[in-house]
C-alpha cells in the first residue's frame, strides 16, 4: 500500500514538474 503511495505520489510530481 505505501509503495503504491510512492507510485502515485512520485507520478504526480513528475506531472507537475512536466509543466
């Protein structure tokens, strides 16, 4: 479950950065 987290977490930053 927390890695999961990490997953999405990392995913939205990655979006965001994308900007």
């Amino acid at each position: 479950a927390i890695l999961a987290t990490i997953a999405i977490v990392l995913g939205v930053t990655r979006e965001a950065d994308d900007w």
